[in-house]
C-alpha cells in the first residue's frame, strides 16, 4: 500500500519534470520549487505537491481504497497545479509590466489560512496581493481629487487587467475573487479619504471588468487611511501609502479568510496635535521651538464654556488601557500596561486620535457590501449604559464584528443628566459618534468622538471577548474650564432598555 502511494505521488509531481539549473543544466529542486526567478513554475509546482498530498487525505476520508486515494492524489495534483501555474503566469507577466512602465509592483503571497506573507514559494499558497504605487516624479493613477485614471494610468492598468484576464485553461474551473482596494495618506478628511479611494477602487475594477474578467469574480474597497504600511509623518512614507491594491485568491472560502486576518498597522498610525486645551494641561514648557512637521487634522478645541460635570480628575494623556496585545498585522510590539512607556499614543489617548474610516467590500456586479463575519459576544446591537456622577450614559446598538474587531456600524451616544429612574428623562447629549476599534488579545477598544457636545470630546470602553455583562474599563474625556478631564466609565448591558 505504502508503494502504491508513494508510485501515485511520484508519478503525479513528475508530470512536467524538474526545472534544470542554468549553470549547470541538471534538474535542480531549488529550480524547480525555490527559484528567484518571477519567471519559474515554483508556485505551479508547489500547488501540485501540496494538492497530491490535500488529494489523498481527503480522498481516504471518503474510501479507504488505493484507487481512491490515487484519484485523489491525480485530482488534488491538478487543482493545485493549475491555481499555482496562473499564479506562475501572472507574476511573471507583471514583472514584465513594471519593468515596461517603470512602475513599482510589489507581490506578496495569501496563504490557504488568509494571512499575508512576503512573496514566498509555498505549498499552502492560494494568492497574491500586488500593490501598485504611483510612479515616482510623474502622474499618478489618478489627477488630484479625480476618479479618473490618467491616460499613463491607462496603459499600464490595461496592461495589468489583461494579466488577470480570465482563462478557462489557466482557472481549472475554480471561481476566483479578486479585490481592488483604494488606500490613501492620512492627510485631508478622513470620510473625504475613504469615499475618494472607494471610487477610486471602482474604477480600476470597472476597467479590468471592460478587459474580459467576469463582475462576479470582482469586489472593491475604499480603505482609506486605515491600513498604512509606511510612517506619514514623512512625504515618502505618505506616497508609499497612496497605493492601490489588487488582492487574488483561489476561492470564497480563502477569500473569507483573507479578509478576517488583515489588521491595521496600529504602529503606523499618525497622532494629532493635541487640542489648545490639552496643551495647556498636559504639555511641558518648551524653550526653542521644535521642528515643524505635517500632521492629521486635530480634534476641535473644547468650548470655553463648561459642559456637563462628570465629576472626573485632570487628564494626563498617559494613563493605561488594558487591551493586552493587540491583534496588528506586524506583531512589533505589545501593550499595554504602565511598564510599557512605548505604548502608542494613539491607545492611550484618545485626544490625539482622529476617526479613521474605512469603506466595506463591496462586490463589483450589485455594489452591494459583502459581508463574512459575526460578532463578537454581547456586542451585536445591545444597550449599555453606566451612571457617571449621577448623569446616566447609554450606548445603543453597539456592535462589533468578531474576526477584524471592527464595527459594524455607527452607535447611538446618549447622556441624561442627574437621572432618576422615576421620572421621565430627556436626554441633553443625543449623538451618532464616529469610531475606532482596535483590537487586542484581552478585548476590543471602542472609541467613540464625540465633537465636543456637551463639552465631551471622546469616550473609551474596552469590551472584553467573553461575552461579559460589564464592560473591563473605559473613560470620558471632557472639558471644564480651560482643563482636559477623566472620568471612569464602565457601562454593562442595559436589560431594561434605554429611557
């Protein structure tokens, strides 16, 4: 039995032999699996090792026969094969691309699990992501606050939309997806960002739909600024930013996974200037003027006047939240407690953080989102709610997804002060606050901002994973007078509904 399987496996990898070495002319297993090459069958070759072995396991669940689980060896072997030699082709002819128009194309390889990984030679490979940067010095894809492609943008995106060209002898039959997601710098509004660069994706989807791929096999995203991968405090790393992304994968189900894995760089994000308020209460005396740099635009001022009294202590910007590590593609580092002094502002203070908005998938052929994921426990549109300072404050529909930790959509802030249960109570802060997720392995960082109403600036709750009925922490951040303060908020689910 064991000689049949290893005749089966043998006969099935050596269809199309091994690659030879080019200095010395004899078949190489680094040739033929591990080639630098963007030009070799490395994928095609890996797809068919690991579809022979994928083959036989699930061919064996279904019979313990031999002639089974060499059906399934041949089977998996040309399933595998076929998805890794159109990955083959592709890279190949991009890299053709790029060196005709000068572009900068990066290639990165999905794996079968969803994560993304440097451009690699695996077995488990079941996609590429291609980022297109615009050419340095000259036009870009795009004219400034346009969703037009510019005539260079044109020629090259054509050249690129027919390397993805459906072909029935390169696809094997299996329905492949591919994403177009539009990403900008963090400068400018961030609603503005995210809406620019969904219209954007669209476009350049539009285009490889006009260049024979099948809308059903295409979707597109207006990320924005949300998925950084260079600092924006530099005019390089903005550029690098400012990118267009074209996401392939073999199926629905990797391309589920694909989309659960990706985590913001949290690393990566920009802090604001603090406000006027907070400068005044927090920031040390400064005897020579420190280096002028770009930034994300700053939260509003608080109002001079006093808001409601939430009955807080001064706000220092430093003070821990506990989401453990968070749950970012680069796990560089890990928070957050006081020991960690490298804890980024962004988690630590919400008066430095801006809304970072990013658009949903949305598939090409209805323009409808595209969903995949469930929430996480407890936060599926419940009502939380916590009396602070004798105000009550309460949460509506507050949800978040449970793969990415993001929300699902915007949540309803309401702030009744001095409460009593049995009157009728009306509500003085009434707001429909934008939001930031940040996800780690303890819970998730819900951060709500709120614009100043009522003198509330932003609203931290940790949510924990578990499912709990009280929140693990959170805090308002207010003004009174000219002083930014804190107070502890620690909302639990509302069984009785809000007032």
């Amino acid at each position: 039995m064991k000689t049949r399987y290893v005749i089966a496996v043998a006969s099935v990898s050596l269809l199309n032999g091994c690659a030879t070495d080019p200095r010395t002319g004899q078949p190489s297993l680094q040739e033929t699996f591990a080639s630098k090459d963007p030009c070799s069958n490395n994928a095609r070759n890996l797809g068919i090792a690991g579809g022979v072995i994928l083959g036989i396991l699930v061919a064996n669940q279904v019979s313990h026969s031999d002639r089974a689980r060499i059906a399934g060896a041949v089977a998996g072997a040309t399933v595998g094969g076929l998805i890794g030699q159109d990955m083959d082709r592709r890279r190949c002819e991009l890299a053709r691309i790029a060196q005709q128009y000068d572009l900068q194309l990066k290639t990165s390889t999905v794996l079968s699990n969803g994560a993304v990984v440097p451009d690699t030679n695996r077995k488990d490979a079941a996609g590429m992501v291609v980022e297109v940067h615009e050419p340095a010095g000259r036009p870009g894809h795009f004219d400034s606050n346009s969703d037009q492609l510019t005539q260079a943008a044109q020629s090259y995106f054509s050249a690129i939309a027919d390397a993805y060209h459906q072909r029935a002898s390169s696809s094997g039959g299996v329905q492949r997806k591919i994403l177009l997601i539009g990403h900008t710098d963090d400068t400018g509004d961030t609603r503005l960002n995210a809406d620019l660069s969904e219209r954007r994706a669209r476009t350049v989807a539009a285009y490889m739909e006009k260049r024979g791929i099948p809308p059903a096999s295409l979707y597109y995203q207006g990320a924005g600024e949300a998925y950084p991968i260079a600092d924006n405090s530099s005019e390089p790393g903005r550029a690098q930013n400012r990118r267009v992304e074209i996401v392939e994968v073999a199926d629905s189900a990797t391309f589920n996974r694909y989309l659960a894995d990706r985590k913001p760089r949290y690393d990566l994000y920009r802090t604001t200037e603090a406000s006027a308020v907070a400068r005044l209460d927090v920031a040390p005396p400064q005897t020579k003027a420190a280096p002028a740099r770009p930034s994300a635009p700053a939260n509003t001022t608080p109002p001079a006047s006093d808001g409601i009294d939430f009955g807080g202590t001064p706000f220092s910007g430093t003070a821990a939240i506990d989401i453990g590590k968070p749950a970012e593609a680069s796990r560089l580092f890990s928070l957050i407690s006081a020991a960690h002094a490298d804890a980024p502002a962004i988690i630590t203070d919400c008066s430095r953080d801006r809304p970072r908005i990013a658009n949903s998938v949305k598939t090409l052929a209805d323009g409808k989102t595209y969903r995949t994921s469930e929430y996480l426990p407890g936060l599926y549109g419940k009502t939380w709610a916590d009396l602070v300072n004798g105000h009550l404050v309460v949460l509506n529909k507050v949800s978040v997804l449970a793969s990415e930790g993001a929300a699902a959509n915007l949540p309803e802030f309401k702030v009744y002060p001095n409460y009593k249960p049995a009157n009728s109570a009306i509500a003085a802060i009434n707001a429909t606050p934008d939001v930031n997720t940040y996800l780690g392995d303890k819970g998730v960082l819900y951060r709500m901002f709120l614009k100043d109403k009522g003198g509330l600036l932003c609203a931290d709750v940790v949510f924990g994973k578990d499912g709990g009925n009280s929140a693990h922490g959170g805090r308002l951040i207010y003004s009174r007078g000219a002083r930014l303060m804190s107070a502890d908020f620690k909302p639990s689910i509302n069984r009785r509904g809000s007032p």
